[in-house]
C-alpha cells in the first residue's frame, strides 16, 4: 500500500489547492491552520469529537445491503453506506462539529456558514444551539425561496439566514457574502466551510472531519460482506461526502472510486454543474481547482435539480484524484438522479437526498454490467426528506 | 524607471500627496471608460486604478460588486480592458495605469499572455487581490522584465513578517487596506492606520498608499498627511450609479477636483 499523505505544507494537491485569498484574511487564516494542526493531532480533541461523533451524531452510520434492488439489477451487489441516519440528516454534521470544537478552542463566539441546499446550515445551526454560540447563514435567495423549510429550520435553532442577492443568488455568492463577513469579523467569527474546497487548510480540515466515513467502511465491508467494494461510489458538488469516504480507500489501489457529479439537462446541454467532467482548471473561492468559467474566466451559473450539487466548482483533491487517474469522474442527469431516487423509495423503503441520487444512478447503471458478486457501495450521504416539495412539483404535485 | 516611480518622485519633489482613483472598467460604459480616465486626469487624479471585473470578486464590497455586475452584463472582458488602456495611452501618455482584478481572469488568458498585452497596452502596475506571494512571483517574474510594477496588498491583520515579506516584493507602491473588511466599508481610524503605515514605512522602499474606505474629503485630507497616496474606489463608483452615463465622467471628474482640492489644502 502506498503511504498517501496529501496536501503539502502550503495546502497544494500538485498543482490545485493553495491560498488564494486577499491579504486581509492572511493573518485570520495562519492561525486557523496553526490551530488545526494543533489539535488535528492532539489525544484530548480527537477523543472529545469521537464522544460527540457517537452520542450526538449517532455514529457509526451502518452499512445496509439493498438485495431487492440489486437483485432487480441482476448484477453486481449495491451496498449503501447510510449517513442518511446521522443526526440532521446527513454527513454534513460530521464536519460541523469538528469545526465547532475547533471554534470554541479558538475562543471564537460567533460562527458564519454559506449554505445551498440548507443541509449545511442547518447542521451549522444546530452545533452552533449545541455550543451556545451566535450562529450566522448566508444563503442565496434563490435557494431561500427552494428550501424555504430548511431555512425555517434553521430559524428554529436560533441562527439568523441572510439572503444574498448578489450574482446568481446561489451557493456561490453565499460563499462570497460570508467571506466577507469573515474579512469584517475576523476577529470573533470561525467560518465554517461546508465543503472540502476553499483556502488551505478548510480542504483538508473538512476532509479529515468526514474521513470518518470511510474508516467506517474499511472496517465494516469486510464484517459485512467478507471484502472490500470493487467500487466506491458518491455524489460530488463541492465533495466533501465523497473525499470522506474516499479518503481511506486512497491506498487501496484495487478499490475502484468514482465521483458523480450533476449533469442536470445533460452535459451537452450547458445545463449542468460537471465541474470535473466539463470545467477546466482555475482560481475561484481560494483555491486552485476545476471550474465551470467561460472563454474570459468569468464563472458561469450552473444547473442542477439537487440544490447540494449546484456549484461551479469542486474541491481540489477531487482536481489531483482525476489529473492522477486514482478517482474517475461522471455526470447523471437530473432524470437519471430522480429515476433512482423514485426505485429506492419503492424497493428498498429509504428516501434518498436529490444529491446521493446521483451516486445511487450510477451504481444503478454499472450493476447490470457487473458480476453478482461484485460490489458496489454508495455513500448514501443525506436523506430525501427536505426534497419532498421539489420532487413533487417535477411529478406536477402540489403539496 | 517605471512610469509609477517617477510620478511618485515629482509628487514628492512638489511635496503633494497621490491621488489615486478606482473604477471598473466598463461601469457605466465601455464607451465611457476612456472620457472618465480623461475626466480623472483633468479633475487632478495623479494615477489611475482600473478594475478588471470579475463574477467572483470576494474582497469588495456590494457597491464594486454592483460595478462588476453592470459590466459583465454587457460582457466586458480582460481584453477589453487591455483594449481601453491602449486608447487611453494615444493621448496620455504620462498617467500611470495600474490594473487590479482577481486570479482568474488572468489565468485564463495566461500569465504569459496578459503581461505581454500589459506591456504593449502601456499598464503600469498589476495587482491581483487573491495571489498569494508565491504565485505572484511567478508573475511578477513576467511583469518586471516589462518595467511593469507589482503591487501588493498589506492589512491592519498583517504581521511583522508579513509585512517585510510583501515589501521585499512590491514595486511601484504598497496599497494598504485602512480597515478590517471589504471595500467600501466606513469605519477607517486615522490614528490607526497613521501608526499602521509607519510601521510599513520603516521596512518598505516603495510609497506607501492608503484606501478601503476613504469616503470623503476630510478622511482623505486627514489621510493624506500619513500617507503618500489617498486610494478612492466605492465612493467613485456610486458617483458612476448615481449618475446618467453620458454624465458619469463630469461627475467623476468633478468629485475627483473635490478630493484633490482637499488633500492640497494643507500643503
């Protein structure tokens, strides 16, 4: 096995990631990686986030074997790995702690969060009532106006949600809004990312906070099914699920892993957030990585039905895992993505997130190809229920 | 020298302070953009900043946001921008230029690429919000050869050794950000950033200039007495939104002279 030991010293994974922020969050970001690299090996802090990893999010998630729908497929084994049980309803929280812990080492009283989709912030929202602290979401009020019950969620756990009206009123303008809230706060406010993209070190931080996921894994296949999958499969919008359970596949070279990414109307469409599959190399959000940019540079606007994947870039480990051929990357459309969302439902009695509908696609799609007994797992990273209202108005439902 | 050094030079040669604008390029107009620079220059601007927009930019504030907006909107580009400095340059060729965006942008045109069309554009000084000092040497590797400056950022944040690591970098002058937060903010301390800029001063070899901020005659008169440049950028811009666009350049023009008037009115 080779030892992998990504990113450098400066947050480099080859030529992606770096620090590409403006001189006024220098300083704020030195001490958050001096801090991180503190307590990212100190015995107290590990032991204090298991504890809480295990009580409060209800870990670990299970694994659970989906036989009818594999069966249904006639090919290979689909296994899904269920973060959808976690507290909040996703993997999300995995990360929120971490970063919360890390806050209130800092002495930090407030925290700042952007948000897509609203999983992030809700589980920004409920460490935030968690710790006690004052608890900020920027979200694009086009997303606002989708999500308006994780929004109310969020409310319910004490956080304030500021639309953003800027750009395109997305997940990519909440992030600029909130780094700028940071860059005026610095002083009192920890930002915490939801993805693994961002300036040295939140790839990384974010990273190592959901690695849990596929530690998990590596132990629980083998208990499971005698073996380790031939296939990892998650869904990538920034990929932060994906890198958690990716992570320590890494060195297991006969370990196939594949990230699935939005391809909305299709990718020849334009309509779609395939960063990797589509995009090419460049500087957005303080790191080096793929983006969808047009002939200028300038950042295009993306499409997809799953508000979580709806973002033109993508983290720059997931950059380095395609340049080096260790990952490969696809795009499922939006009717694909809502096809299996609709089977699990109905085969298996689990309500999947719009997001980990991708990844559960392309497994749906490879099965068939497969041998039974191969195997694929699927990070199964968030659940369905805030989706109702989107799902239902596609099927020409109102609720 | 550089066209920056040498305005810099007979400014301190006439005692005076610089007087630095900043608008986007292409806010309200394209066709605009040149008859402003003139109206700058006329209204007593010493150098001129020219924002480069971009969909992203994450260190400004919503009214240079806004700006970027209005121009992407009618799809100005990094080669229109280049395109205005070269027709600025037909008939000035005395006002240094200093273009100011984000990474990526110039990425995409190439970093080879963009300080060629710098260099035969006639841009003076580049600076690029989101490089951090690595990757800024890499372009400034490309910029100097061109006898165009590098300028840098430094922060009320930034450390001792921060700050000895830029000014080793910067040429032209350093800009330094009078607050913690995005442009256009309003709650600069004089004292502060008069403490601030000394303690730049006594490591940098460059002029040191001021902005973030600076929102009306009396902070940049204030300023300017610790300072050896006075940066305008948002409150320049809302004169742009405020005003009809076959108007925008007199009224630049005309806030421009009120500065001016202000920063000399202790000489």
């Amino acid at each position: 096995m080779k030892i992998y030991d990504m990113p450098d010293r400066e947050g480099h994974f080859g030529p992606y990631g770096g620090t590409f922020v403006s001189e006024t969050l220098i300083a704020a970001i030195d001490e958050l990686k001096r801090q991180y690299l503190r307590f990212r090996d100190d015995p107290e802090f590990q032991a204090e986030f298991a504890y809480e990893l295990k009580h409060y999010v209800g870990r670990p998630s299970p694994i659970y074997h989906a036989r009818r729908l594999s069966e249904s497929l006639g090919g290979a084994q689909i296994y899904l790995k269920r973060e959808d049980l976690n507290h909040t309803g996703a993997h999300k929280i995995n990360n929120t702690v971490g970063q919360a812990m890390l806050a209130r080492r800092m002495g930090k009283q407030r925290v700042i969060a952007e948000t897509g989709a609203g999983q992030h912030g809700v589980a920004t929202a409920t460490v935030a009532a968690r710790y006690g602290m004052e608890c900020v979401v920027y979200m694009g009020s086009e997303d606002v106006r989708r999500q308006a019950q994780n929004v109310y969620r969020m409310k319910l756990l004490g956080a304030r949600v500021v639309p953003v009206e800027s750009g395109s009123k997305t997940l990519k303008d909440a992030l600029n809004e909130a780094m700028r809230d940071w860059v005026t706060h610095v002083q009192d406010t920890f930002y915490i990312i939801g993805t693994v993209a961002g300036p040295h070190p939140y790839p990384m931080m974010v990273r190592d906070f959901n690695a849990v996921v596929g530690r998990e894994c590596l132990v629980q296949m083998p208990e499971m099914a005698g073996r380790q999958p031939d296939v990892v499969l998650a869904c990538v919008g920034g990929g932060s699920n994906a890198m958690g359970i990716f992570h320590s596949y890494i060195p297991h070279e006969s370990v196939r892993l594949m990230g699935v990414e939005a391809g909305g109307e299709g990718v020849a469409s334009g309509h779609h957030a395939a960063s990797l599959v589509a995009g090419t190399p460049g500087v957005l959000h303080g790191n080096r990585t793929y983006l969808l940019q047009d002939a200028n540079g300038q950042i295009i606007e993306t499409h997809s039905i799953s508000a979580g994947l709806d973002y033109p870039g993508v983290g720059p480990e997931h950059a380095w895992l395609k340049d080096t051929g260790r990952a490969e990357y696809v795009a499922i459309t939006d009717d694909e993505a809502l096809n299996a969302f609709h089977t699990l439902c109905r085969m298996e009695g689990i309500i999947p997130a719009l997001e980990s509908s991708h990844a559960l696609a392309q497994a749906m799609k490879m099965a068939p190809t497969m041998k039974r007994d191969q195997i694929l797992l699927v990070n199964l990273s968030g659940r369905g229920d805030k989706d109702m209202a989107t799902v239902a108005e596609r099927s020409g439902i109102r609720l | 020298m550089s066209r920056i050094s040498a305005t810099f030079e007979k400014l301190a040669q006439e005692r005076r302070k610089a007087l630095i604008p900043f608008f986007t390029v292409g806010d309200p107009s394209l066709h605009q953009c040149v008859p402003t620079m003139q109206a700058m220059v006329a209204g007593g601007a010493d150098l001129i900043e020219l924002g480069i927009p971009f969909s992203d930019p994450m260190a400004d504030g919503p009214t240079i946001q806004r700006a970027s907006e209005r121009a992407l909107k009618q799809g100005v580009s990094l080669n229109d921008v280049l395109d205005a400095v070269s027709r600025f340059r037909q008939g000035d060729v005395a006002t240094p230029v200093v273009l100011m965006g984000y990474a990526n942008p110039i990425e995409r045109m190439g970093r080879e690429a963009f300080a060629e069309r710098c260099a035969e554009a006639g841009v003076d000084g580049v600076l690029v919000v989101d490089y951090p000092p690595d990757e800024a040497r890499a372009l400034g590797a490309l910029l100097s050869p061109r006898n165009i400056d590098s300028i840098f950022l430094l922060s009320p944040t930034s450390t001792d050794e921060r700050i000895k690591e830029i000014a080793a970098m910067s040429t032209g002058y350093i800009y330094y950000v009078s607050l913690r937060g995005v442009t256009g903010a309003s709650n600069i301390d004089v004292a502060d950033v008069a403490r601030q800029v000394a303690r730049i001063k006594s490591v940098a070899r460059v002029p040191v200039g001021v902005g973030f901020g600076i929102r009306d005659d009396a902070t940049a008169r204030a300023l300017s007495a610790v300072a050896d440049a006075i940066v305008v950028g948002s409150r320049i811009v809302e004169e742009i939104e405020t005003s009809s666009e076959s108007q925008a350049p007199a009224a630049v023009g005309a806030l421009i002279n009120r500065f001016r008037q202000a920063m000399d009115a202790d000489r």
